[in-house]
C-alpha cells in the first residue's frame, strides 16, 4: 500500500511538469503509454519526463489497482487504490 502511494505521489509530479511542456491536459494523460512515442520525442526534458512516467505505469501493470487522474486548476491529482479480488 505504502509503494502505491508513492508511485501516485510520483505520476502526479511527473504528470504536472509535463503539462508545464505540453499545455494540453489530454496529451499529458496519455503520456507514458507508448514507448515509441518516447523515444521520438524531440524535446530532451520531456522524454526523460515522458519515461518516468513510463516507468510509474509499469510499475503498476502487474497489480490490480485502480487508477484516477484528475486534472483541475491545481494541476493533475492522482489517487491509486488496491483491487481485492476474492479467490
């Protein structure tokens, strides 16, 4: 539970310096998805911004969670709660 928190804590710093680049909310959501992307990327700050949130995701892929990215005046807010999944 405590390593959710932390990978949320860190999506949502990465998630807000992006928007900082992009200035677009919807292409900063989907941020981190592709890998081709970001090796393509022109911009050197947000490629290795893009690849930590990468690596945020993929830390996530191999648990059951579920994930919510808001984004308002403050910026983005991410908030990822555990899936308990009966047996």
């Amino acid at each position: 539970m405590k390593n959710l928190k932390l990978v949320a804590e860190q999506l949502e710093k990465y998630l807000n310096l992006a928007q900082e680049f992009t200035e677009d909310y919807q292409l900063t959501k989907k941020l981190g998805k592709d890998p081709y992307r970001i090796m393509n990327e022109k911009s050197e700050k947000l490629k290795r911004i893009e690849a930590m949130i990468y690596v945020c995701r993929e830390q996530l892929k191999f648990s059951d969670h579920e994930i919510t990215i808001i984004y308002s005046c403050r910026g983005f807010e991410v908030e990822i709660k555990k899936i308990w999944t009966p047996f």
